[in-house]
C-alpha cells in the first residue's frame, strides 16, 4: 500500500475512525533474534534444518503486580519495572502521569507519542498543548487535571496499540484510577473511548456519558484529531460545556 495513504489510514484508527485492517507487521522480539554467525551459512543446495520456533514472548500478568501496589509511587514504579515486551523494547521510559493525583478529573488519553517518550509524561507534545488549552477554556488548569494514557509505552512506530496490548496494560490502568480516585472521568479519543467504555466510534459517541469503573466518564475528540478537523471544535467546545457541568455538579 501507498506510504501516504497506510499514514493517513493509520492516523483515522488512531482518533477512532473504522478503517480497514492494515496494521504493520510487529518488529520481533529483541531477545529472540539471535545474531546470525558464519555458522549458520549453507550451502545453496543444502536443505535447511528446521530451528525449533521461539516461543512467543508472553507477559506477566500484570493484575497480582498492581494489586501489590499501594501509592501511586508504588504503581509508577512497578510499570517502570514491568517487561511489557515490544512496547517496553522499543520506548524509551514508561509514561506514567502527570498533574494533580487529588483532581477530580482524570483524563485517559490513548498512548504516549514521541515526545511524550521524551519527556516521561504524557501530552506534552502538540495535542498535549491543545488539551491543556481546551481544558483551561472551561477553567481547568494543570492543577484541576491529572491526566494518564490506556497504554503506558509509546507503541513502535507510533502504529495504534494492539488489543492484547490493551489488555496487558489494563489491571495498571484499573489500579491508577483506583489510588488516585477521581470523580470523573475524560476518554480522550477513539481508542480509550472503546478500551475503557467498550464502545466503538468517537464520531458517533463524543460527548455522551459513558460509565467505567462506577465513574461518570465522557468521551471527547482527540486534540490531535481536531488540529486535523478544527470545522470539529465546535462540536468540541459543546462536549467540554457538559464536562464542566458535571464537575461543578
Ligand atoms: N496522545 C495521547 O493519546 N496521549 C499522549 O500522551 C500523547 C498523545
């Protein structure tokens, strides 16, 4: 497929648009690709001796590890430690959180980008900014917000996170809401609108309260979405509207 047009394809997934599966193939796994040495050489003619098949790399259950933590510190630092396999391999650092873990807001957004893996926060890249900017508008500043990701590593290539990706990452997930407890929740995007509230579509869903994790939460578009689409913002503004309702109760 056309370079422009699989970006273009990947960046729609990515803000919650349905497109067709064209997901990249997965780099391997760093530690099961051993180097290849004069050894291995055969003859053009030899037949080629079947080398028994690496396992496929199979994470640990993440929900015992969460469980143990009892501080958000605690929680950050078992994420730090945690082989999460290519997602770990390929970033930099973990992207826990930023801002005020006794807000009553907690935003969701999906996975940390490239300047977010940077960083070691998540959007503090250009979408970042428009979400500080949007939230400011309804009167929110950093201290107002404490703000998260679905997926704790920025997936190789920038590609969307994969299901069983979610999945992984999920009882981290569940945990941090559950120690930092806020009031409500902000689903940032297409892709936490469906793993959080196992909804699909953002076009259709914006602005409607969902409920995950006995919390109120609101799906909203994704800020990097609107810096594509800002005809959107309007739509936007209005889903922020019926945020700032419910945080002033
Ligand atoms: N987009 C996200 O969903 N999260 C980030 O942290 C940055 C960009």
């Amino acid at each position: 497929m056309d370079a422009a047009l699989r970006s273009l394809l990947d960046w729609y997934a990515q803000v919650g648009v349905d497109v067709p599966d064209i997901a990249p193939a997965r780099p391997s796994r760093k530690s099961a690709s051993k180097p290849r040495t004069m050894r291995d050489a055969k003859p053009a003619a030899a037949k080629p001796t079947p080398k028994p098949r690496e396992p496929a790399f199979k994470p640990l259950d993440a929900a015992p590890i969460a469980a143990k933590a009892k501080t958000l510190d605690e929680l950050r630092a078992a994420i730090n430690a945690y082989d999460a396999g290519v997602l770990s391999d390929g970033a930099r650092q973990a992207v826990f959180s930023r801002g005020n873990p006794a807000a009553d807001l907690m935003v969701i957004g999906e996975a940390p980008g490239r300047d977010e893996d940077i960083a070691g926060e998540p959007f503090v890249g250009r979408s970042g900014q428009l979400l500080d900017r949007m939230l400011g508008a309804i009167g929110l500043g950093a201290d107002d917000v404490y703000v998260t990701n679905v997926i704790n590593w920025r997936p190789p290539n920038n590609r969307n996170p994969e299901d069983h990706e979610i999945e992984m990452c999920r009882p981290f997930l569940n945990r941090h809401i559950e120690l930092a407890a806020p009031k409500v929740l902000l689903l940032v995007g297409g892709v936490s609108l469906s793993a959080m509230a196992g909804v699909t579509g953002i076009m259709k869903n914006h602005g409607q309260w969902q409920e995950v994790n006995n919390l109120p939460a609101l799906p909203i578009y994704h800020p990097a979405f609107l810096l594509r689409r800002p005809e959107l913002k309007k739509e936007a503004w209005l889903d922020l509207l019926e945020l700032r309702a419910k945080l002033i109760g």
